[in-house]
C-alpha cells in the first residue's frame, strides 16, 4: 500500500512539473503590452 501511495504522489507530482514547464514556456513565448483604455470618471475628477 505506501509503495503504491509513493508512486501515485510521484505521478502527480511529475504531472505538476510538466504543467507549470509547459506554462513557462507558453506565456514566455508573447511579448507583453500594457493594457490602456480610457475609464470615465465622475465630477470633475481628471
């Protein structure tokens, strides 16, 4: 039973990794931009 807990923690575990890898590399891949877009504001506010 705790070799079998082992390797289902280990699976996971290496899951993990390869997911946030994957997201590494998949965000780095754009370049990043401001977001700019004019917001009304009440009053007199500027």
């Amino acid at each position: 039973m705790a070799m079998r807990l082992g390797k289902i923690w280990s699976g996971l575990l290496a899951v993990l990794i390869v997911l946030l890898l994957f997201a590494w590399y998949d965000g780095g891949r754009e370049q990043q931009r401001l977001i700019e877009q004019p917001v009304e504001l009440p009053g007199n506010t500027r």
